[in-house]
C-alpha cells in the first residue's frame, strides 16, 4: 500500500510541475540574446557610497548589501518588433538600461499596470512579476546585470496574471 502511495504522490507531483511549465509564458522574438558575462562573489557584498554634490546642493547615495555567494550575470538581448519577454520574476536585482538605438518599450506589472521606457532609460526589478513587450517598429535593445544567488537561474517564466487576457498579453 506505500508502495501505491508514493506512486500516486509522484505522479501527482509530476503532473503539478508539467502543468506549470505549460501554463508559463515563454519569451517570443528575442533575436539576440547573449550572457556577456558570469562572475561569482564567494562572499557577501557590502558597498555603500555617498557624495556631496555642492553644486547641484543635494547628496547621492547608493547601497549594495547580499546575504551568502551571488552570481553577477551581464547579459545584452534585442527584440523584434511584437516580442516579449514572458511573464517572469527574478530571484533577486536587476540592472536594466534601454540602450540609445532602441525605440521604447512597455514594461507591466502583475497587476498589468503599463510603465513606457524610452531609449536611454534605466530601471530596476526584483522578485515581483512581471512582463516587458516591444509594441513599437523598432529592436527593443537592452543590457542587463543581474545580482542573484550563486547558482541560481536568473530569472523563472511565470503563468501571465488574470488581467493579462484582457489587454491581449500572453
């Protein structure tokens, strides 16, 4: 009978993770998509910095601060015209510049709420869901770092949320 058991349960749990994978949106019309670089931090990361910027009379800060090893990925990817990343998380920070000779892109949220990136804009994300589509007639051209823990993949495809259907997102 435990036998039977285990079975059952191992099917079940196969059938979970393929269903899953089926229900992820996948990336479409990524034309270049290339890992530039993979670097390992063995130890936590700890950086802060700060600047008095008299001029301008205002300060600049920024920290960086990771708990065990991480991995520092750079990656650069291009878009067609209709492409789309997929919905997706992060399993911790990225970095992300629309470089100057792509056109702008649309960037949503779960809850399918639209920020527009232009050429030359820069943002962050992190673990929160989301999707970017290229709708304009031009390559969407990016480059990416990514903070992530060590040997973790850097990002995991998604199921699109509920209000996805509505706006025709995938």
């Amino acid at each position: 009978m435990n036998r039977k058991l285990k079975f059952l349960f191992s099917g079940g749990v196969a059938a979970s993770i393929a269903a899953g994978i089926a229900l992820a949106t996948p990336t479409i019309g990524a034309i270049y998509n290339v890992v530039l670089s993979t670097g390992t931090a063995a130890r936590d990361l700890n950086a802060h910095a700060h600047l008095e910027i008299p001029a301008m009379h205002e300060d600049f800060s920024v920290a960086l601060s990771t708990d065990g090893a991480s991995n520092v990925i750079q990656q650069e990817i291009k878009f067609a015209p209709g492409g789309t990343t997929g919905w997706h998380t992060h399993p911790g920070i990225v970095l992300l510049t629309l470089a100057a000779d792509s056109g702008p892109i649309d960037w949503y949220d779960a809850k399918c709420g639209k920020t527009v990136y232009n050429p030359g804009d820069s943002w962050t994300e992190g673990t929160k869901l989301h999707d970017v589509v290229n709708n304009g007639s031009t390559d969407a051209h990016f480059l990416v770092t990514y903070i992530v823990a060590k040997d973790v993949n850097k990002r995991t495809d998604q199921s699109a949320p509920r209000c996805a259907a509505d706006l025709g997102l995938k």
